[in-house]
C-alpha cells in the first residue's frame, strides 16, 4: 500500500522560508513524477511544484517560480518542497503525490492525474 508523509509546515512570517518534505513508502520511487499542490480555505486545489521522474525536470506555478524548488532524494524516497520569501497567500494545507502513470509526466500540472495523496502539512505565513 502506497503511503505519503508530509512534514515541516508550520507558522511562519512573511518573506520567511520553510522546508517541507515527502517521504514515501510502497511504491518504486523513481518511476513516478511527484507533486506539490496546495488548497487554501474555500478554494480549490493548486499545483505548486513537481519533479519529473527523470529527476532534471522540474514544473512550477506562475506564482511560486523563482521562491521554491522542488527535490527529489530517489535513495531516500523523499521529495522536498524548500520555500523561500513566503508571502501571505501562499498559506494552505501542501500536500504531495505521485503522478498515476510511472515513467510518465503527461499531466503534471494536474492534481486529476495524481493519486496517493499524503495527508497534508499545515503552512501559514503572518503578513
């Protein structure tokens, strides 16, 4: 059974940083993209960030390119989410997945074409 534990959220002022990470249990790691989305109150889910289970190529949103990176640790089973000069309405539940198809990234930007959803970290950024 595949398993997804997000950690590192938290309380953090504006323009701060936090480090969030993935780590992943039962599944063969290295053959599946990986995403970040994110779901504030009363909106819907959003794509932050993903990595290419080729591992060079990496997708971001508009609004967080240039302040996070995402990574991906195959040995580890862990995919990190490092987020630099947070503003207020990055606040949101992250949640990471893996994209269904391995060896695939056909619908990277869209949480449809994930599954294996992790629980979520709580990230909140005081203005």
């Amino acid at each position: 059974q595949v398993q997804l534990v997000e950690s590192g959220g938290g309380l953090v002022q504006a323009g701060g940083s936090l480090r969030l990470s993935c780590v992943a249990s039962g599944r063969s790691f290295n053959r599946y993209t990986m995403g970040w989305f994110r779901q504030a109150p009363g909106k819907e889910r959003e794509f932050v960030a993903g990595q290419s289970w080729i591992g060079s190529i990496t997708y971001y949103a508009d609004s967080v390119k240039g302040r996070f990176t995402v990574s991906r640790d195959n040995a580890k089973n862990t995919v990190n989410l490092q987020m630099g000069s947070l503003k207020p309405e990055d606040t949101a539940v992250y949640y990471c997945a893996f994209i269904t198809e391995p060896y695939s990234d056909v619908g990277a930007r869209d949480y449809a074409k994930y599954d294996s959803w992790g629980q979520g970290t709580q990230v909140t950024v005081s203005s």
